[in-house]
C-alpha cells in the first residue's frame, strides 16, 4: 500500500490541469490554438485537449499543430454526443475513437472525457474495456454558485458573498460527496483513475444564460472565480484541480482570464501537470 502511493500527488500540493474540450474545430482554429498556447508557454505548461475522433479526422493538420506545439490529447468521444448507451455501445464507440486517433495520428490515446460530461454508470467500465486509462467526466465544486439563485448571476461579486461563502462551500462539499468527486484522483474502477474535473467552467460564466454571462473586458473576473476556488481547494488540504477551458471560447476575446488565473496559481503555490503525467506517475 505504502508502495502504491510513492510518486503520486501527496495531501497538501496543489495542482492544476489546464484542460479543454475541442467538439468538432468549429472554432478552433490554428489562430485560436496559437493565443492559447501562447498564454501556456510563457509559464511552461502543457494542456491536455479532448477532442472528438470525428473532428481529429476533418482537421488534421490543427492535430499536427497541436502534437507540434507539445500538448496532449485526449479522447472525446467518436462523436459530440454523450455516452449514455449500453455499455457494449459505449466500449464500441471508444475503440472506434481510440482507432481513428491512432490510424491516422499514431497516437496512443489514453484519457477520455465525455461529451458534456454527459455519461452514465456504464461509461467508467467501457473506459477500462476500451483499454484507456484515466476519465475526466465527473464534475466537482469547491463552491457552488451553479444553480444557486442570485449567486450564479453574480458569483463572488456581490457584497454579501463573504457571509453565504460558508453556506456555498458546505454544497460544496454535499455535492461532491453524493459524487463521490474527491479532490485527488483515485481509481474509478480497477484500473481507470478519475480526475474530476472543476464544474464551474468557461461555459457557466460566458454562454450559460442563467450564469453572468461575461463580456470579453471582464475577462479578469473568470480568472478570479477560478482563484477563488483554487483557493479553497489549497484551504482544503490540496488536490488537484481540472480546468475545463475550452479554447474555442476562451481565444482570443478571453484569454486574459487564463492568463490572470495562470499567474495567481502560480502565486498560490501551485504546480502545473496533466492528467496525462498524473497518470503515469500511478502504478498500473
Ligand atoms: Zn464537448
């Protein structure tokens, strides 16, 4: 026991994953990619990219461009759509992902997230099936402002935040318990490791019309959201948090929010990693 856990995160360190969902390069393209990175390499960080076989195969030379530019990528589904089928569907869907990825890419994919998180019970054992290694399906909070009324238009930007603060981290705290979304990872099934991945996400505070709905100049308060809950994942004891920012949405008109939250997680103390390397660093 005390072998398997050498090497792996320990309590008390502070992680953070820069990761983002790419559904079918709609949007982005090798402009877009190259503003987010460039915000990534300033600081050395590599992002780890979910991106759909199908898009992988309309796009290719944005998947040589992203290999190119030395970040990872990971599996979103065949297709945009969720994975709530049976599970010989579900497994059958990932190998034709993992088979497409490799075919043309020579790429061993080894991490999958769900299209829209969407996914079922089904879905963490057809990962293992398909042969994959780690999942960033589930979601986590360390506040929660989502569905809250009042505080998911307003988020931390409202003079009575610091009294409901206390009341949003206990929700919190619930939610992530009734998910059983722990704040390292930790195997899901035998052999799958589960990164939960940071619910409160570009789309809850850009597109979602019950959230803020921020406009680009107030791109600094999406890095300072993100902080907060960095912040309370560090007061918590540490951990490892999974940023969903899709650089479709976030490039160019937002990129200063994962620039702002970049430089105070650096101040914060944290270290910059992938599920990718998590992973590895796992015994099998
Ligand atoms: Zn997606």
């Amino acid at each position: 026991m005390l072998e398997k856990k050498r090497d792996t995160p320990e309590h008390g360190e502070l992680i953070v994953c820069i990761t983002g969902d790419i559904d079918d390069f709609c949007s982005e393209t090798i402009e877009c990619l190259a503003r987010y990175f460039s915000i990534l390499h300033k600081n050395n960080i590599r992002a780890e990219l979910f991106i759909t076989s199908k898009g992988a195969e309309e796009y290719p030379e944005r998947i040589e461009y992203i290999i190119k530019q030395h970040h990872v990528i990971g599996g979103h589904g065949d297709v945009h759509i969720g994975f709530h089928q049976s599970l010989s569907i579900q497994i059958e869907r990932l190998k034709t992902m993992i088979k497409s990825f490799y075919h043309d890419f020579d790429l061993n994919i080894e991490g999958f997230r769900s299209p829209l998180h969407c996914h079922n019970q089904n879905t963490y054992l057809a990962v293992e099936k398909a042969g994959l290694k780690y999942d960033c399906s589930k979601k986590r909070f360390e506040i929660v402002f989502k569905r809250i009324p009042f505080y998911e238009k307003r988020y931390i930007y409202t003079k009575s935040y610091p009294i409901a603060r206390p009341f949003l981290k206990i929700i919190g705290s619930v939610y992530n318990g009734y998910n059983k979304s722990l704040p390292f990872p930790f195997y899901i099934t035998p052999k799958v490791l589960e990164f939960p991945t940071q619910g409160i996400t570009d789309y809850s505070l850009i597109v979602d019309s019950q959230g803020p709905r921020f406009s680009p100049n107030e791109a600094l308060k999406i890095g300072e959201i993100w902080t907060e809950c960095l912040i309370e994942l560090k007061q918590r004891g540490g951990g490892v948090m999974t940023l969903q920012a899709h650089p479709g949405r976030l490039s160019p008109a937002y990129i200063a929010s994962l620039d702002h939250f970049i430089q105070n997680a650096l101040k914060l103390g944290a270290v910059f990693s992938t599920p990718n390397e998590i992973c590895h660093r796992y015994p099998g």
